[in-house]
C-alpha cells in the first residue's frame, strides 16, 4: 500500500526549515510574518462580500477550507512575499495611528480650573 497516503499539509509541507531561511532564520519571525499575513487574508475574506477589498487576497491557489494560516506559510515559502523592517519610530507612528484615544483622559487645555 506504498503511494497511496495523501502528503501531510501544514507545517510539514512547506517544510520548516525552508521557512525559517525565508524569515532571515528566526522562528519568532517566522511565527509574526505568518501571523500578520494570515490576518490580512482572513480579513480580506471577511470583507469580500462587503465590496470593501481593503487587504490583497491569496496569492497562491487555496484548496477548500484550507486555514489563512496555511496560505502565508505557503505565500512564504514560495516567495511571494518580502519582509521589510520596521523602524521603531515607524511603529510608534502607526500604533498611535491604529489605537484609539482614551475617552477618560483629562482634556489637554482645561479652562474650567478644576
């Protein structure tokens, strides 16, 4: 009965070593690249029947009730997509932009001298 098991999906293939060269080595890299990249095709299905295609969908071909995650893991390994750094003021610019302001903070100029 030799041939006639189905290739293991997920971490296994792609294999993980090919994966962790695409994130310059590190596992922890590794695990946000494909993390990030999952949450924008997981939104990008959420969003498809709204009209609003605000995230770029799959670029690789996705097989029925195949997990996001494993369509990063393969958009990696397949090289479709490049990490590019980020600045940590960079990152502080776009937390401040994504995090929504404190509705219990004191006003910046409070007139009424309490």
């Amino acid at each position: 009965m030799s041939g006639t098991a189905a290739a293991p999906e997920g971490i296994t293939n792609p294999p993980i070593d090919d994966l962790l060269e695409a994130a310059d080595g590190s596992k922890y890299g590794l695990v946000i690249y494909a993390a990030k990249r999952a949450r924008q095709i997981n939104a990008y299905y959420s969003q498809l029947g709204e009209g609003l295609l605000e995230y770029v969908g799959p670029l690789v071909e996705t097989h029925v009730q195949e997990k996001p995650l494993s369509v990063a893991l393969r958009e990696i390994d397949s090289g479709l997509l490049t990490i590019r750094p980020v600045s940590p003021e960079e990152a502080a610019a776009e937390a401040a932009a994504v995090a929504p302001s404190d509705p219990f903070a004191a006003p910046a100029d409070d007139s009424r001298g309490f």
